[in-house]
C-alpha cells in the first residue's frame, strides 16, 4: 500500500523500468522500530527499477512515484522478505514500512545523459554482448524529421566503425549502437547536436535502426599495429594453441591489390607455416570464423580457418610423451635460432622446459632425459639471450643450467659474461677461474679475464677519483686491482674482441673448446 506525503511538482517525471533512481529512504518494523535509514548515513540509494534488486514492494512502488515525491510504502512479509525474514533486524512474516522520497532517476533510454539521444527498444536482441568503441557495426536505418513528414535517410544496410573518429553517420547513431545487442531494433530521437551529419534540423530527427552484425575488432597478441576483425562469427570458444593443426584459406593484399592466394590447406601453428603476423592472428581465431587482419603497413590479410585440432594439452600427456614434446619444441626453438629468429626461439625454449621441469613422477631413465633436456634448454636459452644481449635472461639461465650441473663449461662462461656485462664482476671471476682451474688454456675465459680486469681498473680509476680528496690509494673491493687517481686508464679491450656466438650451423672446431655453440642433443 502507498500513501502520498508530499506530491511531485505537476511537470514531475516518472521513472520506467530499467532507469536507475535514486531516492532516501527510512525502513521501519509495524512496532515502529527503524532497522534502516539512507537520511542517518546520509547517503542516498540508488537501484535499477524493474531489475529484482531491491524487494518487490520497491519495484512496484517506487515505478509509481515522481520526482519529488515522497510516500510512504506499507509492505506485506510476500513483498518483502517474507516468511525467512532478514535476521537480525527483520523477523519472519514481518510487514515493513518505509518513508521513500524519489529524489532523482536517469533514464535508461537517455543514452548521453542530457536528453540528446534518447532510445526506445522496438525488438529486443540476442544475448547480453554490445559492441565496443574498437568495433565496427553492420546496421540498417532510416531516419525522418522528428514530425515524420520528411524522410533524411532512405532505409539502408552499410558497415562502419563506431570509433570516435569512425565513419558513422552521426554522434547520435554511434552512441546508440554501442547501447545494444546484436538484432535489436530501437527507435532513437536524437537532438540537432547529436544529428549533425544527418540532418540540419533544428529539432533533430528520428532514426529507426538495426544492429545486424557486431564485427568484433582486436588487436593482434604479438604484432604491434596489427588488428584482427571479425566478418563471420566462429563457433564455440576454442582457439589454435601451440602445435595445433588448423586448415585455413586466406588472400593477401598490399596497397588494394591481390598479391597471393592460397586455397585451403593444412598449417601447424608454430612451425612458421605462413607469415609471423597472420599466424598470431590465426591463434586468435575460432573454428569456421572468417577475419580481415590489418598490418601496421597497410598490408591485409582475408582469412578462414575452416578445421582446428588443438595439440594435445600438457595435463594429458604421459611422461614419455612429456619429454617427446620437449624435444620437439627444443628442435624448433634451435631452427628458429638458425634463422636469427631469437624471440621465437626463446618461447619454443620456455615451452619446452614446461613439460619437464615438474619431473618428480618420472622414472629414473626419464629423469635423466628430462635433466639431460632441462640443462641443453637452460644453456641455449642463456646462448639466445647473450646474443640479443638480455643479460639478466643470461644471468639467469646460466644459474638454472650451474643448478643441474655445476661444472658445466658453457654455464660457466656464460654466466661469467652476463655477470661481466651487469658489472657483477666478482661472480663472473669466480665463474672464469673454475674454467681455467679445469683448463689453464682456456682461450676465451682468458680472454674475457683479461677484459673483465680492464673493466674493474677502469671502475676503481673512476672511484680513485672521485674518493682521491680522501684516500691517496685506495682498495675499493676489486680483485687485484689497486689504483691511484692520477694514474691513467688502462685499455679495455673492445666487445668485439669478445668471441661471438656462432650461427647455429657453423659448431667450433674439435679442439677450439668453444663454449658458446646451441645444445643440438
């Protein structure tokens, strides 16, 4: 039961179902006793009319009020919390009153917030998705004066972005579409500010509209500038991953001229099949889904993928077929390293080291293949980064690979340079003495010694001078080195002296006890 307090202004608006009002409200039990108040918080409420997210009694009589209204709201226990009640304060059965005053609503057909484009649903769409802003939008519309006597816009179908500076015909559409679901017909009135580019009107107009198609556009994982967008919906939720076998047909374009096209056909996602960018783009993609991929140098891409078998997940396999797949990526990665193609190299590295580094349920025999794995992954994957020069990837696979086996040549040198380079100049001299305690002609651990002693005279010639007020000579913590500031820069020999990583291809004489060169086995 509702009973008026104070009226609304006559010109009051009323809220409809879906708007969200906002109102002050004070509950009370039949004893009188308050168990809620918004006016002691001093916080108004706000709730979406319509949507069950307040009790019944609300819904109901709160879609009756106007603004500025304030009533009184009489609710029986089945309109309220019936029979359960809301312990502690509400019992079972009670019958509740509240004090409500309508302080405000938004309407849910005032899509901009000031009445310049108001939205009506004519048929209601499909599903719960709207397009975004990166989108673009297949819709069909037709657009008259607001009096009707005038069409603006014949009816028509046409595709266009719903970015800020898109192509849609006016602000007013755009807002609108980016309101609602794929099939819903709406009836949008839009002021003469919201209508420009449709109309010069002084009252605007009003767009009977569609939105047939949502084509989803996204950026592309991986390739900066990219886009992928969507021009035929695919089925389910499942994407290629890694190893995947996925048919596809697609056609390449380059300034809007056709320059390749290749019917159906058989990839593996991963093994370089087709071109870096549109093999992002494809594991991105859904079985039967059609896309346009867009590169930041205008080249495009129309494609299918027509069948999709994923490889088979890690959390199926055995163990033997554990190290089977470690392997295979190891191959990969070393293929991608032959063609000075290091970032891939370093995921198929990463990937591989993911099915055995958890080996604990593997026999004996796999544990020595999964660590014979696990230090050839950890060394090549330090050999990549030294030549991308990521010293702290370096760093750090060189100590996994020292983890497994601590004498370990190349995980010494490596590690000694990463160090070096990092200016960590006591671990990389330790890391060299072990190889030269092994082997005193150690060419390049020599080497690198006598430039790592160059780099330390350097630093503390730097130090001498700025401590030399305080110091005449000073010991600074170098090995071996102690200089005064007056005394001149020794030469440091250059990085090009450094011997460098050799082409996967190319492996070091028999005897040239080379520690840089790609683990193959």
């Amino acid at each position: 039961m509702k009973r008026i307090a104070t009226p609304a202004p006559p010109d009051a608006r009323a809220p409809e179902k879906g708007d969200a009002v906002t109102v002050h409200y004070v509950g009370s039990l039949a004893t009188g006793e308050t168990f809620d108040s918004s006016r002691e918080r001093d916080e108004a409420f706000t709730f979406t009319l319509g949507k069950h997210e307040v009790i019944d009694a609300w819904d109901v009589g709160v879609a009756t009020m106007r603004v500025g209204e304030r009533a009184t709201l009489t609710c029986a226990p089945e309109y309220a919390y019936g029979d359960r009640g809301a312990p502690p304060k509400i019992p079972g059965g009670a019958t509740l009153i509240f004090d409500v005053e309508l302080l405000s609503f938004k309407s849910h057909r005032d899509l901009c917030g000031d009445g310049g484009v108001m939205k009506e649903t004519v048929r209601e769409g499909e599903g719960y998705a709207s397009p975004s802003a990166e989108d673009e939008a297949t819709a069909t519309m037709e657009a008259k004066t607001r009096t009707g006597d005038e069409t603006l816009v014949a009816k028509t179908t046409r595709t266009f972005s719903l970015a800020a500076n898109g192509d849609a015909p006016c602000e007013g559409v755009r807002a609108a579409l980016l309101k609602m679901k794929r099939g819903e017909t709406a009836r949008v009135t839009l002021s003469e500010a919201y209508a420009e580019g449709l109309t010069t009107a002084k009252d605007g107009a009003v767009v009977e509209l569609t939105l047939d198609a949502i084509h989803a556009v996204v950026a592309v994982n991986g390739v900066e500038g990219a886009t992928k967008k969507i021009l035929e919906e695919g089925e389910g939720y499942e994407t290629p991953n890694d190893g995947a076998k996925c048919e596809i047909e697609y056609e390449k374009r380059v300034g809007g001229a056709t320059t390749e096209t290749k019917p159906a056909h058989e990839i593996v996602v991963g093994d370089e099949h087709v071109p870096d960018e549109l093999e992002s783009a494809i594991a991105m993609m859904k079985l039967n889904e059609k896309a346009l991929v867009k590169l930041a140098d205008g080249t495009e891409y129309t494609v299918k993928m027509t069948k999709l078998e994923r490889a088979k997940e890690q959390w199926s396999m055995n163990n033997a077929e554990k190290i089977e797949a470690a392997e295979k990526y190891k191959t990969s990665g070393n293929d991608a390293y032959k063609g000075g193609k290091f970032a891939r190299a370093t995921k198929k590295y990463d990937a591989a080291l993911k099915f055995v580094e958890m080996d604990e349920s593997f026999s004996d025999e796999e544990k020595q293949a999964s660590k014979k794995l696990k230090l050839s992954l950890n060394l090549n994957s330090a050999a990549v980064a030294i030549k991308t020069k990521s010293w702290m990837s370096a760093r750090k696979s060189s100590e996994k690979a020292l983890a497994i086996e601590g004498s370990n040549e190349k995980a010494l040198y490596r590690f000694a340079q990463a160090a070096m380079e990092l200016q960590e100049y006591d671990e990389s001299r330790r890391s060299l003495k072990k190889i030269l305690e092994a082997d005193e002609s150690h060419a390049e651990a020599t080497r690198m010694l006598t430039r790592l002693k160059a780099l330390e005279a350097h630093q503390a010639k730097k130090d001498a001078k700025i401590f030399g007020g305080m110091f005449s000579k000073i010991d600074l913590g170098y090995e071996d080195v102690k200089v005064k500031a007056d005394e001149p820069d020794e030469e440091i020999p250059a990085p090009e002296a450094m011997p460098e990583v050799p082409a996967f291809d190319e492996p070091p004489a028999p005897d040239a006890n080379e520690p840089f060169g790609v683990e193959s086995v």
